[in-house]
C-alpha cells in the first residue's frame, strides 16, 4: 500500500478560487442566459499591451529559425531580462542589486509556494490573516503546523489584520523562523509605509528571522509613503526575499512571468550553526526543479521595461485604478464600508448586518448577479468581509457597481 503525505488532508476540500468556480457554475446553469459579473479572482482583463505582443512575435519568429533557435535556457532566466529588471525596478530606485539576485520564474505564486523548501521542517511560520492562502497551505502540505480547529492550524503565528490596524500586520510577541508580508496587500488592499515596513525589517534582524515579501501588487502604489520594494528599507537584503510578477502588472496572468530576489547577504543556518546563502540553495533547487520560463515570454516580459512598453502598462494599470475607484463609491453609495483600493486593485468590504462572509457571497450573486471573494476563505480574521477585485473591465465594472449600489442592505 502507498502511503499518502497525511498532511494534504489537513487541508481544505478544495482550494478557495476553485470552491467558488464550481458555486459560480451551479448558479449559472440554474440562471441560464443572465450575465454573471466578476469580481472575484485577481485575474486581468485587458490584453497583452502591443509592445509585448509584437516582442512576442518576434521571438516567435527568431525560434523557427536554425541560427536563432533556443532550446533550454539558463534555471534563472535569460540575463537579458534579469538586467532589464534590475535597472528598472532597482538601480532606477537607488536600490543596489546584482543580476545574480534576482530569478525569473513561471509565477509568483509557484515560487512563494516553493520556497518554504528551503527552511527546516521545524520552523515557525508567521503569516497574516486574513492571507493569500497559497503561504498558509503550503506549509501545512510541508507538515509545519498541527490540525486545524476554529479556523486555526496549529503551530502558526498568525498575525490579525483587523480594523482596528488598519489590516496592518503589528509585531508578534513570540519569535518566527519565516514571516510571510505581501503589501499592497491581497486580500485587504491595505499597503505598510516605510515606517510600518521598517519596523518589521528591524524586527527580523534582531530576531534572525527571514522575511518573505510579496510585492506582486507593487504597480498599483499611488502613496507617496508607500515603498516599492522592502530593499528600500536599510538592512532589508540581509532579512528578505521579495517576490513580483508581470501578471497583474502587465497582463501576464495567462503568459506566467515573475521574479524572486534572493540578496547574496542573507544567510540561514544548519543544525551546527554553519552559515549558507540562501541565494545558492535557491539556485541549487531551481536548477534541479526548474527549468526555466519560454524564450517568448522572457522576451515579452523584457518589452514591458522598454518606453513605450511601460508607457502602455501604466495606461491599463490606471484603468483598474478607475475601476477600484468607480466600486469604492458604488460600496459607499449602498452603506457599506470599504476599505483597500487606493494602493491595490482589491476592495475589502465590511458585510452588512452582521451577514457571514459566505452569505454576503450568495446574496450578491442572487440580487446583484455579482461575483467576489468570501472574506473567511483568506482566514478567521476574514470572516465578515469581502473582497472584489478592480481588474474586470471598465464596461462590466461600470455595470456591477450600478447593481450594487442599487442594493438596499
Ligand atoms: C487572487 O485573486 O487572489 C489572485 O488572483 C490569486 C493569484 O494571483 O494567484
């Protein structure tokens, strides 16, 4: 008999996104021919802007030639792109890296997932709540926590991002091996200042911690106050592995295209005490696991960095910048309290007369015709709220938010 890894079954029945396709489906098929908007899972809308589209022709093309034909490329990605990101989104912000630190990948969501690996099976794992469950599930499929009772895993610090915060996640008391941060924040929208952000880089070096900083949402930051990457905080490439994507940024969801810096200062440590960069264990798993992203698609993502590339992102990025402004005020005008959408494409809602997340979810499906995000699905802390994404289109955008504001809660 094969013997299953036990802890899978600790988990969830099925992974949030997918509980709400298969609600979304049934409800379909039982309101044949009425239009169903959504505003529920962080996918884009808009297409690939043409700057990609024609690097991706182009690259097409160069791979049906002998002389241009690439087959495996280099784990890491092509130095072509990691250069092009490390001008643009670090030597451009005074931040000093090297193309060795940074990692293309096939998404942020599989290197988030993956990179726990790297640390003991005894860490302590910090994460916030409400999370992106991906943090919370994948160490549980690592066997780092204990079972789940009252909307808890054993075994993990969690931090509430309540209210009364600000959804701003405050310093445990107890020492983490890992803390997982992701600002702009999904689900909440809420983004850490510098000060905010500080606090946690300074905490993590008096506590030898590591911070996994998930950044993916860089492009939507409008505050002043806001950083764009924890290295802009002193001391932060001796604590931290930031994450990023092109997928909400330029429309990658489909094209799948991210990146993970791992600094060459940040070092953990075996049971002997012996120090290892993390930045070659890293390079060691992806050259075992991985093996690297297509041709096309680093060239294409290498097009989102040329001037007219980012000219033509930064116009859809202010669509969905509209549309988190058109529902914020369709929220307001039907009573509800909203929070998040100003710094992040997520709106994070506070449910009406004390409606469970999941309840909220069936009446704005049945009234409205108007998909979202339980809040409960990201955690305990979740449960009363609920998330919409500003990444549908304008038109359809435009449209849910007149149902909802139309909504007598
Ligand atoms: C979300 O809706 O939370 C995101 O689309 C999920 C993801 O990026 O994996």
């Amino acid at each position: 008999m094969t013997r299953l890894n036990e802890n899978y079954l600790k988990l969830p029945g099925s992974y949030l996104f997918s509980e709400i396709a298969k609600r979304v489906a049934a409800f379909k098929e039982a309101h044949p021919g009425e239009q169903v908007i959504s505003l529920g899972i962080g996918d884009v809308s808009r297409p690939l802007v043409p700057a990609v589209v024609a690097a991706l022709h182009q690259a097409s093309d160069e791979m049906g030639v002998a002389e241009t034909f690439r087959g495996y490329g280099p784990e890491q990605g092509y130095l072509f792109l990691r250069e092009a990101i490390l001008k643009h989104d670090y030597l451009a912000w005074g931040i000093n890296l090297s193309a060795d630190e940074i990692f293309v990948s096939d998404g942020a969501k599989s290197d988030v997932a993956n990179f726990q690996e790297l640390f003991a099976q005894s860490s302590c794992v910090a994460l916030q709540d409400p999370v992106y469950p991906v943090y919370l599930d994948t160490n549980v499929m690592a066997g780092r926590t204990g079972e789940f009772a009252n909307g808890r895993f054993g075994g993990i610090i969690y931090l509430p991002c309540t209210e009364e915060n600000g959804f701003i996640p405050q310093l445990p008391r107890e020492r983490a091996d890992v803390v997982y941060l992701c600002s702009p924040n999904n689900p909440t929208g809420a983004a850490m200042t510098r000060a905010e952000l500080k606090k946690w880089v300074d905490w993590a070096a008096a506590n030898g911690s590591i911070i996994l900083y998930d950044s993916a949402y860089e492009a939507f930051i409008t505050g002043a106050d806001v950083p764009h990457s924890i290295y802009e905080i002193p001391g932060a490439d001796k604590v931290a592995v930031e994450f990023r994507s092109f997928s909400k940024t330029a429309g990658f969801t489909g094209m799948r295209c991210a990146y993970t810096v791992v600094p060459k200062a940040l070092c953990v440590y075996d049971e002997l005490g012996a120090k290892h960069s993390l930045n070659a264990l890293w390079l060691r798993r992806q050259t075992t696991k991985f093996n690297g992203v297509p041709y096309v698609i680093q060239r294409a993502a290498e097009a989102v960095f040329s001037p007219q590339g980012q000219a033509q992102i930064r116009e859809v990025i202010s669509g969905y910048q509209q549309n988190a402004r058109v529902i914020l005020g369709a929220l307001r005008e039907a009573g509800l309290t909203a929070f998040g959408g100003v710094n992040a494409p997520y709106i994070w809602l506070k449910t009406p007369k004390g409606l469970d997340s999941w309840a909220f979810f069936t009446t704005l499906l049945s009234k409205a015709r108007v998909v979202g995000t339980p809040g409960v699905g990201f955690g305990a802390c979740g449960e009363g709220y609920f998330r919409l994404t500003a990444f549908n289109t304008p038109q359809l955008t435009q449209e849910a938010a007149q149902r909802i504001a139309g909504l007598k809660f």
